[in-house]
C-alpha cells in the first residue's frame, strides 16, 4: 500500500506518494536525492543516518517515512545556508573533525540538535550527545573539538 506523505524537508513543503513500508532514510536519498545522510549499519546502531525531526534527532533507518506525516524533517544538506556552510559545518572542517566524512552528517546533526537545545554545552554533555553515533577513524577528539569550537563561536 502507498500513501501520500505531506512534510517539510529543509524548509520546502512537500507532498509524495510513497510506500508504507518506505524508510525514511530511503524516501531521502531515492525521491528526494538527499544523500548526505548514510547508510551505515541497516540497525540503528551507527548513528550515520542521523536527522532532525522537528528538531530532535532521529535514525532515518529505523524511521518509516510515514511517521513523518505533519513534520519538519532537516538533512545535512538543510544546514547550508545561501551556499555557505553552518558555523558547525565550518568548524567540523576546520578542526578536522571529518576525518573519512561518512559518519560526519549523523555526528553534526546530533551536534545541531544539542546546539539547539544548549548552546554552550560541557565537553561532557557533547560526548553523551554524540554517543549514539560512532566513527571508526579517530577518537572522537577532533569531533567534540569541532562542536566545542562552534560552539564557542555562537557566544562570541
């Protein structure tokens, strides 16, 4: 069965004819060409296919795109403004927080929606935030140095 699926992705309305059983992360990356978010694991447990849902992060492989009837759904691609990056984009590049790049999306929106909830979070409160999402290049230093910097950047 399909059905008609309206919500806003990155600030534009939509409406889309979709599957059921379509996950969210598939509806962004197939139908709408939104391919920052990644497939990691297929289980929830890598964290690489992170977004915001009316601003709380979410697994868009766990999620059916159903779900997000009525919502407001933001990708990595939605942080860009005007074709320059967000503070946070720019210190993950910056700091080096990158690394390889494929958990990057999911660990920066994570970092966005606790940036959102606490602008000027403990290096603490930084790790729990990101701790549902892994990278298997580094130790995770140079990713909460990003957040910390850009953080510090919004009070100055």
């Amino acid at each position: 069965m399909k059905s008609i699926l309206t919500l806003t992705v990155n600030g534009r309305a939509r409406e889309e004819m979709v599957p059921d059983g379509m996950l969210l992360l598939d509806f962004l990356r197939e139908k709408l060409g939104l391919t920052g978010s990644k497939q990691g694991c297929d289980g929830g447990e890598c964290g690489a296919c992170t977004v915001l849902v009316d601003d709380q992060p979410r697994l868009a492989c766990s999620t059916l795109a159903v779900q997000m009837h009525g919502r407001r759904v933001e990708t990595i691609e939605g942080l860009a403004k005007g074709g320059r990056l967000s503070r946070l984009q720019q210190q993950f590049h910056e700091k080096l927080g990158a690394q390889c790049g494929f958990c990057t999306p999911g660990m920066i929106m994570a970092a966005e929606a606790l940036l959102r909830r606490d602008p000027n979070p403990s290096r603490d409160r930084i790790k729990a935030a990101l701790a549902g999402n892994l990278c298997r290049c580094t130790g995770y230093v140079k990713i909460i140095d990003s957040v910390e910097a850009a953080a510090l950047e919004a009070t100055r």
